[in-house]
C-alpha cells in the first residue's frame, strides 16, 4: 500500500474514474434497471478506491443516490467492486440528527404541569451550604435563610451569561443595533443582585419590547428614558399669523376737499407783472425838476415793483390758501405799478413839449 501512495503517478485514479460501466452493472444486479438513473459523478475515496454515483428513481427517496464503490489493488490487477450502497444526496430529505432522550428537552418546551427534574451532577449548580448530618444544624440553616440546598455555580452564570449575551435581548440583536443608546443608561433598568450585577438587568418599561425580560446592559431600544425629540407639527405654518377677526380696526377718514384758488391769487398777480412791457432803455433829456419829479415817481416802482419780478420763477407754486396779509401786500403792488405807468406818460408828454417849443 505504501508503494502504491507513493509510486502512484494518477493511473490508478484514472482507471477508478474510468469504470462507469462496471460500476452501472453492479447496481443494476443490486436494484434493477427501472430504480438506476444517469451517472452523476466520481468521488475520490483513498489512494486506491473510488465511488460513483447514480440518480435513485425508487419511490419516497427523492434527491437520493446509488453509490458504488470501486477498488484497484495495484497497476496491473483488474478494477473491482467493493460495495453498493443507497445514500442521501444534497437535495435529499432525511431524518434529524440523533439527540439522547434526557438532552430532547429544548427551551420553551416545557409546558403547564410538566416536570423536568435536573440531574445530581449539574455543572450549573452548587450546594448552598456545608451539608451536615445534624437537624440541628440544617434547622439553624434554614431560620438564618440559607434554606436554598443549591446556588448557581460560576460555570451556571458564565453559561446563562453567554446565553443572554448572545440573544435577543443582547447588543448583537437588530433592535439593539438600532437604538439611539443602551439599557445601561436608562431609567427603566433594573440591574440584577449579585455578579451579574455589572452586566445584566430587568427590563421594566411596558413600551420596550423586552419588558420583564433580563437585558444585557449594552442592549437598547427606541423608549429610552433620556430620548429627546423635538415635535414638530406635520404641516408648514409660517412665523407670523395675522387673525383678522381679533384685531379692531375703523375705516380712515375721509381727505379734506381742496379749497378753490381765489380770484385774486399771487400767482396771477405776479404772470400780470411778468407781462407788462419794461420802458424803453433811452430816457429823453429833461428839465432838472422834472426830472427830479421822474425819478421820485419811479424810485418806489424800481424797489418795490421791479424788483420783485425778476426774482419770481417761471413756474410758480401755486398756494391752496392766501392770507390776508399776502393779499394787501399784493393791491399795494398793483396800485404802485399802475402809477408807475401814469408818471411814465406824463414825463413823456412833458419832454414832446419841450421839443416842440425849441424847435419854434
């Protein structure tokens, strides 16, 4: 055997995956041809065997196969059949596995009135106190409250601990995952008494899907006591809202109507003065108390007529009122300005005069 695994160059493997129709004549003997189907394969047994497979077409072994095992005892010796057997494919259906009868018992199973004695052996529990042969003793034990004859041993918490690590109500979980924080920092956890203290708690929060369930400290869910949320109203509603119904308001009053202009305005007063023709740049010669009497006559007319048009804008405003006051001031204007013209004529005619007479 030794010289074949190390002579062996692949030609003994070579002629085991060769011999189908070998293998398909020792099922056919075994189990006939109506319960064989198609060749599906080679499977490498050892250095010096091999196994084909066939489909199985028996009735209630669907996904099943026959399995024909085909051996060489060296290079020169013939192919031989060394057993035909009917075993489970990948597709097949098959029994579970084999569970001892006192290891059947799973969690969740034990129902209303049943019992499940533990064994004497249990890893998981220890005595709680020195057992003694004395009553006195057990009796003292009992009235100081170790009446308990079994604790959990420190393989039982390591074990329950690894159990409620591991589960759903552990930080591996989804919901634990999608937590904002952990049970550990919330006010609905209850840590449990005595070493399982720094790890484990009580749930008791009647939101949280692990109410009354013992929760790993680093589990957590959506109630946690500390979770702030700032509540907003679903539709948009603007900074400012104006109630119309809650604000008084009374209509504006009506604008005064506009007095009609006077008859004698200054501004009518003034486009007269505008349109009066100026005197003629040459002034005729006259006699020294004529003259005299010319120029007294129009002193007043040049500060107080004169003057004050050349100071008026072309567009004047236009008052809605005029005071009593503006309007005597205005006559005034109006009376210099017409004696102004009269003084003019009679200096004129008074000059012709003069002419007239030297000429004679």
């Amino acid at each position: 055997m030794t010289l074949l695994l190390t002579l062996d160059d692949g030609s003994i493997q070579r002629k085991l995956a060769e011999a189908v129709d070998l293998a398909r004549e020792a099922v056919l003997a075994d189990a006939g041809p109506d319960q064989v189907g198609a060749h599906v394969g080679v499977e490498r047994e050892d250095a010096v065997s091999a196994s084909h497979l066939f489909e199985a077409t028996v009735s209630g072994y669907r996904g099943w196969r026959w399995s024909v095992t085909v051996a060489l005892a060296g290079e020169d010796q013939p192919v031989t059949v060394s057993e035909v057997v009917l075993i489970p494919g990948p597709e097949a259906r098959v029994a579970p596995a084999w569970v001892p009868w006192d290891r059947r018992v799973q969690a969740g199973d034990l129902g209303v009135g049943d019992i499940f004695p533990v064994e004497k052996d249990d890893p998981r529990l220890a005595p709680a106190y020195l057992a003694s042969d004395d009553p006195a003793v057990e009796e003292v034990a009992m009235e100081t409250g170790l009446g308990r004859v079994h604790v959990l041993s420190r393989y039982g918490r390591l074990d329950a601990a690894a159990r409620w690590h591991g589960g759903e109500f552990g930080p591996r979980s989804d919901m634990a995952r999608s937590a904002p924080d952990v049970c550990g920092s919330c006010g609905f956890f209850v840590p449990l008494a005595g070493s399982l203290s720094a790890a484990f708690g009580a749930c008791t929060n009647d939101i949280s899907p692990a109410d009354g369930h013992v929760v790993d400290v680093e589990y957590g869910c959506g109630a946690h006591s500390e979770i702030e949320v700032e509540v907003t109203s679903s539709v948009p509603v603007a900074e400012l809202v104006y109630d119309d119904s809650l604000i008084d308001y009374e209509a504006a009053p009506e604008a005064p109507a506009e007095p009609e202009p006077a008859a004698g305005t200054e501004a009518e007063v003034v486009a007269e003065v505008a349109e009066t023709p100026e005197p003629e740049s040459e002034t005729p010669e006259v006699s020294e108390p004529e003259t005299s009497e010319v120029e007294t006559a129009e002193a007043p007319v040049v500060d107080e007529a004169e003057a004050p048009v050349a100071e008026v804008p072309e567009t004047a405003e236009v008052q809605p009122e005029v005071e009593p006051e503006t309007a005597e001031a205005v006559a005034e204007s109006t009376e210099n300005t017409e004696s102004a013209e009269s003084t003019e004529a009679t200096a004129d005619e008074a000059q012709v005069e003069a002419e007239s007479a030297s000429e004679h």
